[in-house]
C-alpha cells in the first residue's frame, strides 16, 4: 500500500507519477484497497487526458489527430509502425487509403494519448 494521497492531475508530472503508480497496481485484486487506488487513479487520468484533449486539440477527424499528436511528440511515422508491427498499414492509414482498425486505434491511444474515442470518428477514406 502507498502512502501517497491522489489529488486532481495538474501537471504532467502528477499525470507521469499517476501513470507509473497505475502500472504497479493494474492488476489489483478486486476489493483491496490497491484495487480502490487503481480505480481512482483511472478516473483521475481519464479526467486529465480527457482535459488535454479540450485543451490543445482543434476539431479535426482522427487521421489529423495522429499526425498532431505525432508532431507533438516527435514521433514519425515509423515510430508508430513499431508499436502496431505493420509499415505497410500504417502509411495507407496515414495517407487516408485504409481506415485504422480496433487494433491500432487502442495503440495509438495509449501511445499519443489520445482518448479512443477521438479516433473512432467517423472520416473519409481516399480512394
């Protein structure tokens, strides 16, 4: 059990320390009081991320999301075919020519930190 108390994430360094102590307590058996910490601590960084997102993101369909938030973090587009395993896939969704799948939409999600939902808006495919 940790001694720290949670507070509303304010800043990246409460969101990193939120996220590290999540990764420690993810599995948490029901009913313990690490399992109660694990369940605020999604709440707490739900609400941040979702924050971010109000924030700093515009309007834009998911496509333009990835590539904002890749530019955000420096990432290129072979940063993102390592995480998904698929170059090929990748350059057609990033050019429109392939719609992104569950897969990589729950992936890109936890890597951009991007709400899910964000990215399963409906846009247009080129053909």
């Amino acid at each position: 059990m940790t001694n720290l108390q949670w507070f509303i994430i304010e800043s990246e360094n409460d969101y990193e320390a939120a996220m590290a102590r999540y990764q420690e307590i993810k599995y948490a058996e029901p009913g313990s009081i690490e399992h109660k910490e694990k369940m605020l601590l999604v709440r707490l960084i739900s609400d941040y991320e979702q924050k971010l997102v109000e924030d700093e993101l515009p309007e834009a369909d998911p496509v333009e999301l990835i590539k904002i938030r890749m530019e955000d973090f420096g990432y290129k587009p072979a940063d993102l075919a390592r995480i998904y395993g698929d170059d090929s896939t990748v350059s057609k969704v990033l050019h429109y020519k392939q719609a992104l799948s569950l897969t990589m939409i729950r992936k890109f999600s936890e890597l951009l930190r991007l709400p899910a939902e964000l990215l399963i808006k409906p846009y247009a495919l080129k053909r």
